[in-house]
C-alpha cells in the first residue's frame, strides 16, 4: 500500500447511512457513496486520498443478496485500491461482513459498515463509521483478513459479529467470549487481536450460475411439527435448524428432521449462536447425538443464519457441505 497516495475504493449499497426523508414520512435508501464519504472527513487523514465510489445497488438492508455481494468481490478481484469500505444497512450486515469473509479471496481488505442514525437525525454515526472503516481497510494491520465489520469504533471478526440491538449505535457484539478483534483510537487502528490468517473453502471459485435456496428453521418450546414437515418438496435445496441449547428438538420433531435429512442437507445450529453447537453431550430422542446420527451436520461455531450462507454457497458451488462445514468445526 502507497503511504504518500492512499486510494480507497467506497461501495455502496444504501441503507440507513444513505437514508433520508421521503414523502411516507419515513426515511428511504438515497444518497450515493461519494455523499456518505463527504462527512467523514478523510481528507484530515490523507490530505491526498484517492477515492473511488461505486454504487453497487441501492436499497434497504432487507434487500441486500449473496448476488450483491459477488459483485462486490468482483469489485476486490479487479480493484488497483488499497482497500475497500462496504456501505449498506445495518439488519444484515452481519451477513454480509460474514459473506465476504468466505468469498474474498483478493488481497484488498473489505471494512463492512453503517449506521444507526440516518443522516437527518442530530448525532448522525454514518461519518464517523466510514471513518473508522476506512482507517481499517486501508491498515496495514488488516491486510491478512478477507474482511472485517467495523462499528462504533470496534473492529469485529465477521464469523462471529452480530447485531445485539434495534437502535443503539453501539449495536454490534461479538458474543459474551470473543468480544471485539481490536478498535480505532485518535485514528489510529489497533487489531490486537487478529485471527490467524485462513482460505476460505471458496476462495478462488467462479462466480456459481445460480445461488441454491436454503430455508431457516428456528426450534422453540412446542415447535408444530408442520414447521418443518411444509419444507418437504417445498423446492428448497437444503435447511438449517436452530436448536435450542446446543442444538436440540422436541421429541415430537425427530422423525420431521429425519425425513428432511433424507431429501437434502441439514444442518444443525445452536439456537443461542455463541460458543460451538454440541456433538457429543445429550443422548435423548431429540438430542444432538441422535440428530447427528440421523445424517445432519453439526454448524461448528457458526450460528444459523451465517451457517445459512455457508450452506447456500457449498451447495451453489456443488461442494460437499459436511466437508465445508469441518472446516468451522
């Protein structure tokens, strides 16, 4: 990376940090890259910054899809930037931080960010997060990873962020064990705590023809069998169930997870997400040692929705899942 001449690349695909006022009497997706990237003062930083801005879409996070975000690699794959600040909502950002961390395999760092407060609210954070994210991405320190999610001035390691509140703009947590990678001070980034570098089990793949459809099952107290039993021929490719505890069903459910097993993958995640789903602790029917012996896959230390993504791309790119998924064993 040139320490004279900086060149960011900024893609952008809306949300809150692009929202302003609309005719609903609401807030709706608006402002381009380069508008968001105007208040964050980069220039204080690097007098002499290139910037680059592209406006990969713009929507609400809701909308936000794995195609999106294969753009978005493309745009590592081809860039000459040193490193590239991601905007988009906050509802799945997670996902998406997660979902370039598997699919980056360019030597360009992506920084996911957003914000709480749209721009027309006093104490607006989208500035200040681009901020951070750009110090990030541009960071020799951050040249190791795919990518990272980058909020309130905590950097966080995507396997394991998720959004913890609505409204706060201190949203993001990286569970009650881990905690944040490392954090930006007096514009500074410091990432004590970087993972070991790793290959993703996608990297270097082309871009699949179509992403295979994966449903999401969340198992609560009671659960109806017909949660499951309406997936059956429903034209999914494979489901993910969120267990309860380490990964657990209602008796009254097993022979619905078997039948599912039967006809396409399933993978088995902890309801709760922090910490790994269990494998070898709970023998009762509906347990996770039965479960697992029925043929389901253990998600690992992933939780169900970013297990969701892994599952979707090994399908799309007709890998194996219960290999994929070793490698977040």
């Amino acid at each position: 990376m040139s320490q004279n001449a900086p060149h960011l690349l900024v893609a952008a695909l809306g949300g809150t940090i692009a929202s302003t006022s609309n005719q609903s009497g609401g807030v709706t997706p608006a402002l381009s890259g380069a508008e968001i990237a105007a208040a964050a003062g980069l220039d204080q930083i690097w007098p002499d910054l290139q910037a680059d801005f592209t406006q990969v879409s713009q929507v609400s996070s809701a909308n936000v899809t794995l195609d999106m975000l294969f753009e978005v690699r493309e745009l590592a794959r081809a860039t000459v930037a040193d490193g590239i600040v991601l905007t988009q909502g906050t509802d799945t950002l997670e996902e998406s931080a997660f979902a370039l961390w598997l699919l980056n395999d360019s030597a360009t760092h992506i920084a996911a960010t957003g914000a709480m407060r749209n721009p027309t609210l006093p104490g607006a954070d989208g500035p200040a997060n681009v901020r951070a994210a750009a110090l990030t991405a541009l960071s020799p320190l951050s040249g190791g990873l795919p990518s990272s999610l980058v909020f309130n001035d905590e950097i966080h390691d995507p396997r394991f962020v998720r959004k913890s509140h609505v409204t706060s703009t201190a949203a993001f947590s990286s569970g009650p064990v881990l905690g944040a990678i490392g954090w930006i001070s007096e514009d500074t980034v410091r990432l004590p705590h970087a993972p070991a570098a790793s290959v993703s089990p996608f990297a270097g793949l082309p871009r699949p023809d179509t992403v295979a459809k994966v449903a999401l099952a969340e198992v609560g107290m009671g659960e109806p069998g017909e949660t499951l039993t309406q997936l059956l021929g429903s034209g999914f490719s494979g489901v993910v169930i969120a267990g309860v505890g380490g990964g657990h069903v209602p008796e009254h459910l097993v022979p619905a997870v078997t039948r599912l097993g039967e006809e396409m993958p399933v993978i088995l995640a902890s309801r709760p997400g922090s910490g790994a789903s269990l494998t070898r602790t709970y023998g009762y029917p509906g347990g996770e040692i039965g479960l697992l012996e029925s043929g389901l896959i253990p998600a690992g230390i992933l939780d169900a929705r970013k297990a969701r993504i892994v599952l979707s791309l090994a399908l799309s790119f007709n890998l194996d899942p219960a290999e994929v998924f070793a490698f977040f064993s």
